[in-house]
C-alpha cells in the first residue's frame, strides 16, 4: 500500500513537473511572440509613421491651395464690395451736389460748347470782325451756381382791414 501511495505521489510530482514544464514553454513562448511583437511594430511603426508623414504633406498641399483660392475669391468679392460702396458714395456726393446747384463737369463743358458756338455767330453777324484773343481753356474746378433767393414772404394781412 505504501508502494502504491509512493506510485501515485510519484505521478503526481511527474504530472507537475510536466505540468509546469509545459507552463515555463508556453511562458517562453509567449515572452518570444512579445519581443517579435515588439520588433515588427517598431518595424511596422516606421513605416507607417513615414506614410503619416507622407499623407500630411499631401494634405497640407491641398488645404494650402484651398485656402489660397478661398483668399483669392473673398479679396475678389471685397474688391467688388468696395467698389459698389464707392459707386454708391459718388452717386450720393453727385445728387448732393447737384441739389446744392453746383454744376457737374458735363454741364461746365456744354456750358463751354455753347459759348463757343455763340461767338462763333456773334463774330459772323458782326461782319468777320477781328477775332479777339484765344479762348481760355475751362477752369479745372466747376463754378458753384448762385443758391436760388428765397421768395419774399408777404406781409400777414390785418384782421382790421
């Protein structure tokens, strides 16, 4: 009985030993899979850190030209915002001049033309008389039309008459 209790412990140290025989092989090869692991990431790892690189590089050449052709269309539409408000300040200043009856340099330059035409038939009706010295070229600066008078107010009628 002894004999087969030393049998059995026997067997069972044996089934131990092979027990944790196979345990330190597969720590081994769990330890060996970490290390390839390990290497092939860090392989992987630089290759796929290049490729990063490489995408950003591409799409910062894209984002830079969108944003140079998005500049390029708001200068563009600021441009042509800017010129309509000056359009819209000339257009006012002209009205504003006009109602204070400062002339404009189209209505100086006919003024001019119809001069000229008067005196041509002037010296015609007078018989070719000398011409008088030549014509001054028109002012640069437009000629500010006298404001209109404003009508005398009649006098309030009494209420006696």
């Amino acid at each position: 009985m002894v004999k087969k209790l030393v049998v059995k412990k026997l067997k069972a140290i044996s089934e131990d030993s092979q027990l944790s025989a196979t345990i330190r092989e597969s720590a081994q090869q769990i330890w060996l899979a970490g290390l390839g692991a390990f290497a092939k990431a860090q392989q992987e790892g630089n290759k796929v850190f290049d490729a990063l690189i490489r995408e950003g590089e591409a799409i910062q050449k894209k984002t830079r030209k969108v944003t140079e052709d998005r500049v390029t269309e708001m200068a563009a539409k600021a441009t042509g915002t800017w010129d309509k408000l000056e359009q819209v300040f000339e257009n006012r200043v002209a009205r504003s001049l006009n109602s204070l009856g400062v002339p404009t340099k189209a209505d100086v330059e006919q003024l001019a033309k119809r001069v000229a035409e008067l005196k041509a038939e002037v010296e015609k009706l007078n018989g070719g008389a000398p011409k008088a010295a030549k014509a001054k070229p028109v002012a640069a600066k437009p000629v500010r039309r006298a404001a209109p008078k404003a009508a005398p107010k009649a006098a309030p009628k009494s209420a006696a008459t």
